[in-house]
C-alpha cells in the first residue's frame, strides 16, 4: 500500500473529465511531446483507431512483434482494474510507483502543475515517455475514442495506422453519422504514412478513410482483399484456413474476430514485407493464443460462463449471435447484463430475444451506469437482481448441462468478477 499510496494521491488530484471534444487538447499535448524531445520518436508506431475491434487486433500485432523478439509496449484503454493496466510492455503493466516517477519528473521538466492535463492525458504522457526510457522498440498505440481529437493523436508520424471496423459510437462528440465518426477518426493518418482498412467496412466511412489517406498521400492496405475462410466454429475458438491452406486457429470467439485477425495479418504481411518479420509463424501463434480480458472470454466451464465487454449498438448483438449460434445441442443461452447510461436501451428488447432468461443489475460506475432498474423496465421479461454476482448465481442455478451463460454489457459490469 505504502507504494500505491503517491499513485492513488496524484490520481485523484487529476482532472477526470472526458476531455476529447476539444482539439486544443492535442496541440497542447503536442507541444509538451516536443519539449520532451518527443519521446515517441524512438520506437515504431502502430497507431489504431476504430469503434470495434481495436483491442483484439492491437493484441494480435503487439503479441506477434513480442513472438520475434521484440520488445513491445501496447497501450489500450479502457482498463479492467487499474488504469496502470492500460500501459503494458512486454505483457507486464506500468507500475504504480514507476508511474509516479515518470509522472513528477514530467511535471518539472514541463513545468506544469497536475490540473493542466485530463487523466487519460497524462497516462499517455508518462506511458509514451515510459516506453522510450525503457527502450521498446515496437508501440501498438490504441486510440481512448475517435481520432482527431484523441490524446494519442498527438504523436508523430506512426509506421501505420490502422483502422478496425467504424461504427456508431459517441455520437455527441463523434458525430451523429458513420460517414461522420469515421471522418474523426481518420485524422490519425499522418503525411506519407501507412494505413490499414479493416475489412466490412460500412462504404461511408471507408469512403473518409481513402479520402484521408488521399489526402496524406499514404499508402493503403485494404485488408479485405486478404481472404480467411472458416472451417469450423466452437466454444473453444475458431478454425479458419488461408488460400494456400494454411490454417489459422483464431482462439478468441466471433466472426467478427476472423475480421480482426484479417486486418492483423495485413498488417504483419506488411511487417514481413518491411523485413520485421520473418514470416507469417509468429502471427499465426498469436492468433491461436490472445484472449483479451472481457472479450466473449471464458470464465468457467461446466456450465460454460463468458464475458464480454461489448455494449455499443454494433458489438452487444454480435455477441449475443456468436453465442447463440456456438449452443450446444438442446443448449440455451442465459444473460446477465448491465450497461452505462449511453447504451441505447430502445432496441434492447429484440437484441436480448436470443437469451431464454435475463437477469439486469446496475455496473459499478458511480456517475455512468444504467440503474438496473430502468434496463429492467425496458426490458420487461427480465429479472432485476442487486448486482452481477447475484445474477451470476441466479443464472447458474437455472443452468442445465448444455446451456450457457454471457455476462456482458460493460467492462464495469464484468470488473467486478475479474479483480
């Protein structure tokens, strides 16, 4: 505790808004990066931004580069847990008491106080500084949200930027249309960069992502044009194969996750092009090995419990589809869910007609989350319990030998059973 201490201080001393509206923000962070001699500079670049998908297929890049002997830092957001658990280099999290020495020698080199920067924004300071003082030599950077007004946009040039799959998300800061979102975004792309494009993507938004790129003149990777075919689904993952028939088993759950790891083996084709890689080996064992926490990850067998983190309008029902469609014979699938308050609640009740049962509670987020009993109200089949442990135990109390469980609406929810 004695070295939590300091962290915890100073954490609570930072200003906590969600500051990504305002795009004085990236040029003030832009200028603290060049008085710092611009940290970022000292290592390669891979820089993600998308409404899904960005977790998954940051994972498979970062973890591949780590697989041929890299040194590799990724920082994505949000954190289940501690906000430490953001910044990771080779696997293993920032520590608390590292953080705050970063952070204090950041301040005085700056000459700044600790209200001038948001939280999120001083994690990526120290995190970016972190990483050159600790010599990586790879970084998969995730945006926080959108993209021109991010924290992470105050970068140089990356290597690449890549752009997973653009839905709606964030509509009052983002914009109130795809076309719109994926126009924010795409001001990640830097002068003569390399861009990737995940594949499906909706025709408005990857109209915006080629004008940028257009724009930039960079390079652009459409990573549709790299086939998967899949082989066979299951609970324990996904077998797919290429066209020259290797195969490729892809552990994390979902279609769409075939699409990550698409986008993931355009990118490292790229790498193998650009001699990082030898070959497409250390893909593949990344591939077969990431499980991202809260990502239809598997909980517990016997019933079969998941979690999952997806809560926007384009991830919760493919969720709710992988599962039911992966049932086993006579299985059904019982849901325990709870969401924050910009979770659009008027479609709930057809997303949630796939469950047999639904058990709602209110996530752990004291000024975001959805009272439990408003979703109950939306959603009038379902059963209101005190939190996710209780409806976790009601669901596996229900459970018969074939059905399965998903936990699932918010990293806030599915937190509390992963601490």
């Amino acid at each position: 505790m004695a070295i939590a201490e300091p962290y915890l201080n100073w954490r609570a001393k930072m200003d906590q808004r969600m500051l990504a509206a305002d795009p004085q923000r990236v040029v003030l962070l832009g200028q603290a990066l060049d008085q710092l001699g611009r940290p970022e500079r000292q290592y390669q670049i891979v820089h993600l931004a998308g409404t899904n998908g960005k977790g998954s297929t940051g994972a498979f890049i970062a973890q591949a580069l780590r697989q041929a002997g890299y040194h590799v830092g990724h920082f994505a957001s949000p954190a289940i847990g501690s906000d430490l658990n953001q910044s990771l280099l080779d696997g293993v999290a920032l520590t608390a008491k590292r953080y705050v020495r970063i952070l204090e020698a950041l301040m005085q080199r700056l000459g700044l106080p600790i209200g001038q920067f948001s939280a999120f924004e001083w994690d990526v300071l120290v995190t970016l500084q972190w990483y050159a003082e600790q010599g990586a030599e790879w970084v998969v950077l995730e945006a926080g949200l959108g993209g021109a007004t991010d924290a992470t946009n105050a970068i140089a040039t990356p290597a690449a930027a890549v752009f997973t799959h653009i839905a709606l998300d964030h509509t009052a800061i983002l914009g109130p249309t795809v076309a719109a979102i994926a126009r924010n975004k795409a001001q990640i792309i830097k002068p003569g960069s390399t861009v990737f494009i995940a594949p499906h993507q909706v025709p408005a938004a990857k109209a915006e992502l080629l004008r940028a790129a257009a724009d930039q003149h960079a390079v652009v990777h459409d990573a549709g044009e790299l086939t998967l075919t899949p082989v066979r689904y299951r609970l324990t993952g996904t077998l797919a194969v290429l066209p020259d028939g290797t195969p490729v088993a892809v552990k994390m759950l979902g279609e769409y996750q075939l699409d990550n790891a698409r986008t993931a083996l355009a990118v490292g084709d790229w790498l193998i092009a650009q001699g990082v890689l030898a070959d497409r080996q250390p893909l593949l064992a990344a591939l077969a090995t990431v499980q991202l926490p809260g990502r239809l990850q598997a909980y517990q067998e016997n019933p079969w419990i998941f979690l999952d983190a997806g809560h926007n309008p384009d991830a919760f029902p493919k969720v709710l589809q992988t599962l039911h469609g992966l049932l086993p014979k006579n299985g059904r699938l019982l849901l325990v869910a709870g969401f924050l308050k910009d979770k659009d609640t008027t479609t709930l009740e057809a997303q949630l007609a796939v469950a047999a049962k639904v058990w709602v509670t209110t996530p752990w987020q004291p000024t975001r989350a959805l009272a439990g009993s408003v979703l109950q109200a939306a959603v009038p089949s379902s059963v209101l319990v005190p939190d996710v442990r209780a409806g976790l135990a009601a669901a596996e109390a229900e459970a018969h030998a074939n059905d399965v469980i998903l936990v699932a609406g918010s990293f806030y929810l599915i937190g509390d059973l992963l601490q």
